[in-house]
C-alpha cells in the first residue's frame, strides 16, 4: 500500500510521537534495546513479524491526519 499524503512540520512531529516500534516476539537476544527504549520513553509492543525483527505502526491521531491505525510491517522492516 503507496500511502500519498503530504504533512505540516508540526504534524509530522506530532505524528511520529504515536509511533509505535513492533519488536518481534521471538528475538532472543535485545533485553539492551527494550532497556534503551524504555530509558528515553519510546513506545514499542511485542508480537509476531513474519519478517525481521522490528518495524512499526502510527496508532490513529484524527487531528493529525491518521485516521485509523498505520501497520508498516510489510513494507519498512529491520
């Protein structure tokens, strides 16, 4: 899915700060990541990827264009 909108500054700032990071259940070895996300307040939620072991979703902001929740697991994958 091509998503083509265009964003103010503002509201991409305010965009990006309901990202959330999808860590996949099964990495066994990043207690030192989920650590460093928790110390600088970097929402994340574990599940199972099909591929790689993080990606990442926007959670719907209405007011800021998102309308409804934003899965990039498909297409952005590290």
């Amino acid at each position: 899915m091509v998503v083509d909108c265009k964003f103010k500054l503002e509201e991409i700032k305010r965009i990006a700060k309901n990202m959330i990071v999808l860590v996949d259940s099964r990495e066994k070895q990043n207690a030192h990541i989920l650590s460093y996300f928790d110390k600088i307040h970097i929402k994340y939620e574990k599940t199972t990827l099909n591929f790689g072991d993080y990606s990442f979703y926007l959670s719907a902001d209405p007011a800021a264009g998102v309308k409804q929740d934003m899965y990039f697991h498909k297409e952005i994958i590290i």
